[in-house]
C-alpha cells in the first residue's frame, strides 16, 4: 500500500466493508453471544427464569381470559331474549312471529325453538330419557330465542319492552343475565391483566437491564480495549444486545413451558367440569400464533433492556 | 546603494512567497503537517500539571523519539493525539483535524488511522495472539481471508507466526510487546504511535523492531515513539523531542 498521500481524516469516507463480511460477523456475534450465555449455565438459566416467570404470568393469565371468553361465547356470549310464547299460540303463527321480528331493526337473528326440540334438548340435557315419554302431551311452549344487534344497555332494555307487549309472548326475559354480569367483570379483570402484563414488561427489562450491566463490567477492559483501537459504540454495544436477545428469547421459552405445564395441569379437572355444562368445550392452550408472540416479545424486551443499559453505561467506560 | 539593497531583500522575499506559496499549493501531497502542538498544555483532574505549553510539529513521513525522564509526560503526550486524553488548552492538529473540534462520534475513526502501542501492552487475555492482531480489521468489517492473510504477514514480521494461537498469557513480556506492535499496524495507519516499545526487549530484538518502524516510515508512516533507550535513541540517529517535568526543552536534529 502507498502512504505517500492521506487526506485529512475528517474527509476521509471510509470505504463501506463488504456486505457478507457483515454477514458473517452478524452471524459470529449470534453465536458467540449465545456461547457465552451457555458458558455459565446456572446463572444464565436463574436470569431467564426470572424473565420467564414474569412473562409467564400475563400470559397465563390472559389465556384464562380467553377460555373463559370462549365458554361464555359457547353459551350464547353476550345478552340474549328469550321470548316464551303462549300455549295457544300453533306452529305456524310462532314462524309468522320470527319472521316478523327478524325484520325488526334492532334483532340481529331469530331462532325458533319449537316445544318438540325443546323438549329433546330437555331430554338430553336433563337426562331423564325416557320418563319423559310418560307424559300425556308437551308441556313445553315455544321459544324464540332473540339476538339483539348491541349489547348496549338502553336499546336491549327497550327491546326486551317491546317485546313484552306483544299479543303472542307469554313471558320474555333476558338469557343469562348473571352471564353479562360476568363479561363486565371479565373487562375488569382483562385491565388488570393488562396492567400487571405492563408491569412485568418493565420488570423484565430491568432484569435484563441489570444482567447486561453486569456483563459490561465485566468485560470493562475489554471495552476499553475496543475503544482504543477505533470500535464505534454500535460496534462494542452490538454483542451486548445479541446476549440481551438471547436472555428474552430463552426466558419466552421458559414462559411458554410454564404456562403449557400449567394449563396441561388444569386440562383434567377443567374437562370433568365442562361435561357437565357444555361438552363440546375445548381447553383452549398456547396455539403457534400466540407461542411465537410470546417469544417474539421476550426476545423484543430482552433487546430494549439491553439497548437501553449499554447505551447509559458504554458512555462511562472511557479507556484509560 | 541603500535603495539596491532593498531591493535585492525584496526579490528575495518575492522569491520566498512563490515558495510558500507552491508548498501551501502541494500542501496536500506531501509536506503537510502530519501532528501539529501549538501551546499545549495538559492538567489532570487532580490538578497535576503533565504537559506545558508544548509546540512542535511533525511532518508526514517523519520519524521522530520523543524522551525524557520517567514521569516527564510522554505518554500523556501520545495520548492526547490519540483523544485518550483531552488537552487542557492550546490547540492539536492531526492529519488536518483540530481535534477541539472533532466530534465525539468521530474519534473512533481519529484512532482507527492512528496505530498506537502501549507501555502496558493492553491485550485481550481471552483471545489468542491472532485474534489479538485482528483486532482492528475484525472492527473495519474485512473480509475473513483478508484478515488472515494480514495478520499473518504482520505476525510474521514481529517474528510470531508460530505464536499464532497462543493466549498472550502464556507469552513474555517482549513477546507480548510485539503482539502489540503487529496490531498496532495491521490497518496500515498513516501515524504509528509506540509508547516504550523496546522495553522489554533485549538488544537485538529491540534493533529488530526498529528496523521494522523504519520500514514502516519508509512506506510513508509517520513515527513518534517514546523512549528511554537513549542509547538506542542516539543509535538511530532521528530527530528527537526531549520532555522535562511537563516542558519541551529540547527539539533536536541529528548533526550529518
Ligand atoms: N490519569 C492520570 N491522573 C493524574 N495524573 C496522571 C495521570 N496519568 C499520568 N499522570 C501524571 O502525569 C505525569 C506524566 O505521566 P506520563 O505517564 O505521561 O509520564 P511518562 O513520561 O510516560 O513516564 P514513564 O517514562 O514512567 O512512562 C506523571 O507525573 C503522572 O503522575
Ligand atoms: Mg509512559
């Protein structure tokens, strides 16, 4: 090489590196961030369970939510009228009825349920069978089973009026009221949810925050080192996020474990239960979707803790 | 007769100012000022005054020694150019860059051009020699081949090719003295900065390693190294800046 002549360093633009050299210590520092996690396993594996267990609890709890979400939706989800129509009234004029309703501008769906079919469903839910049969004629009357369009307060109340009124109905009541009780608490309970899952976010990168503190103090000389033969701080802090990385995404898989043990745990009683009610209820668990969220989002908090604690603390390490 | 005179003065100075004139013209391509001290002057934190209002400069392709007793200031010296140390006023110049004004984000880039080694070696004892060595081309995002085909040459010129994948560790103190030296110019940076290299070295080998800076100089680098060897010093023949308790107190020019 001539050194004959060397413009001033100012305007020197230095030459862009190759793109697969990038590319190979992009690839070096996955893997030599990974390595040095596993070269201490124990207090490697203490940080992601701490991170895992903070992340596991939202999620556990948010997949509760949802299963209580779905029995519900199982069940009719939000209010519905059930409008119990008079003995006297044939199967003929019931249909007449529902069709008539379904025009209404407030119902969003009719379902007629004669006293025929309600009595199989009688028959099969109660279990009685056959005793049944003793009886001379249907005691049943028929039901039309209204879907209001909101679930608004005022506009179903109004309905549910309306619906009183009318010649055909003997009774109409909302079904299930105690259900939409339960759905204004479950809002309650996903707040909460939500802020605790805030909550442990912040916990989860002050671990991390702290893990790679550490880690920088550690390698302080090395550090020191780096800066004095002209790294950049993009290039020391770089390792330092592939490990905060690591951390978050091992810690997800940690997450996810606990919460597939847990609910795999629950599976048993929770069947035993739902066959009483409502047999078609399937415990719902971590599908792919949300699994690769959960570790895509302990991943993402394991980068965010880390940048944000080299970025403070790389700044302090001048070499001497 | 007073008015010819005066005029031969001033063809004279005419003559001077198309001199200076050309030289700030092909400034540029050779003869600028490489490290350029003008009234500098560092105090540490502590308030103990290390350097005083130090002038001298050096030009490209100059190879100069800079001595004096232990605690003089030289390796406050070659830290200032280095920005591992701030002066505390006057003004430094390195390869055009006033430093004052060289922006924070920038310093990394003030140092990959600038191949320092230093008295206490500073080497990653986790790494091997060559891992060592590759240091600052792993930094500039060289290709792999390249790497190892840089770093064994330079290895080889420091004479620790076999050496390669030893830790520095196991290595002595001259040893590692040369690791430092090769990683030092394996960019091939236009300044070379050595705080003590021959320390360690026993007579030969500290010839050996000058040599090996003279080539370096040869091919156009700037050298500034810090030295008690006086002997060696006087052997070499170069101009040398003499430290005294922080104050430049002597500039000097080998006699030819
Ligand atoms: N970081 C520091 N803080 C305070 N004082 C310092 C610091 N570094 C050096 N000094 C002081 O500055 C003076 C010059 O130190 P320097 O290291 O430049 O000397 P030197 O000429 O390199 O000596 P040696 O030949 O022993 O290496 C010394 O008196 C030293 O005590
Ligand atoms: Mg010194």
């Amino acid at each position: 090489m001539n050194h004959s002549t060397h413009p001033p360093i100012s305007h020197r633009k230095a030459k862009p590196p190759p793109r697969n050299a990038w590319l190979m210590h992009y690839l070096y520092l996955l893997f030599s961030s990974l390595g040095l996690i596993v070269r201490t396993p124990l207090p490697s594996l203490m940080t992601a369970a701490v991170i895992g267990i903070a992340l596991a609890l939202p999620t556990g709890l948010y997949l509760l939510l949802e299963n209580v979400q779905q029995v519900s939706s199982g069940w009719g989800g939000a209010a519905q009228i059930s409008l119990f129509i008079k003995q006297e009234i044939d199967n003929k004029q019931v249909h007449a009825l529902a069709d008539q309703l379904y025009q209404h501008p407030d119902i969003s769906s009719v379902q007629v349920i004669t006293p025929t079919e309600a009595l199989e469903e009688y028959r099969t839910l109660s279990g009685f069978g056959e005793s049944l049969d003793a009886l001379e004629h249907n005691p049943l009357p028929a039901v039309l089973v209204i879907q209001p369009i909101t679930n608004e307060e005022i506009t179903t109340q109004n309905l549910l009026n309306s619906l009183k009124q009318l010649r055909e109905v003997e009774v109409a009541q909302f079904d299930m009221l105690w259900l939409k009780r339960l759905l204004a608490m479950m809002e309650i309970v996903r707040r909460g949810v939500l802020i605790l899952a805030i909550l442990l976010a912040l916990a989860v990168l002050l671990v991390i925050g702290n893990t790679i503190r550490l880690a920088i103090y550690n390698r302080r000389d090395e550090i020191e080192i780096y800066k004095l033969v002209g790294a950049t701080d993009a290039f020391i802090r770089r390792p330092f996020l592939f490990t905060g990385f690591w951390y978050g995404l091992f810690g997800g898989f940690i997450a996810w474990l606990f919460v597939n043990t847990s609910f795999w745990f629950l599976q048993g009683p929770v069947k035993q239960l739902t066959t009483l009610y409502y047999s078609q209820f399937e415990l719902l668990t971590l599908n792919v979707l949300s699994s690769s969220m959960l570790l895509l989002s302990g991943a993402s908090l394991g980068l965010a803790g880390a940048w944000l604690a080299v970025g403070r603390h790389l700044r302090e390490i001048q070499p001497r | 007769m007073e008015i010819k005179n005066n005029d031969k003065i001033s063809n004279f100075q005419l003559f001077f100012a198309i001199i200076e004139k050309l030289n700030s013209f092909f400034i540029h391509i050779n003869l600028h000022n490489m490290i350029t001290f003008s009234e500098v002057s560092k105090r540490y934190p502590g308030g103990y005054q290390a350097l005083n209002q130090v002038n001298f400069h050096l030009k490209q392709g100059d190879m100069v020694f800079l001595t004096g007793h232990s605690g003089a200031g030289k390796t406050t010296l070659l830290r200032l150019i280095a920005l591992i140390e701030h002066n505390t006023s006057g003004q430094i110049v390195v390869n055009g860059q006033n430093l004052s004004r060289l922006p924070t984000n920038r310093i990394p880039y003030l140092r990959r051009r600038i191949g320092m080694t230093f008295q206490e070696h500073r080497l990653l004892f986790d790494r091997t020699v060559f891992d060592n060595v590759a240091l600052p081309l792993i930094i500039a995002g060289l290709r792999h081949q390249e790497i190892r085909r840089r770093v064994r040459a330079a290895l080889d010129k420091v004479g620790l090719l076999n050496k390669e994948k030893s830790y520095p560790i196991t290595l002595s103190a001259g040893q590692q003295q040369r690791v430092g030296i090769a990683r030092a110019v394996i960019n091939k940076p236009p300044i070379l900065l050595a705080d003590e290299p021959t320390g360690n070295l026993d007579p030969a080998l500290a010839k050996e390693i000058m040599r090996l800076f003279m080539q370096f100089n040869q091919v156009g680098v700037t050298v500034l190294i810090a030295s008690h060897a006086l002997g060696l010093i006087k052997s070499m023949g170069r101009r040398t800046l003499i430290l005294q308790q922080g104050n430049l107190i002597g500039d000097t020019y080998p006699r030819r």
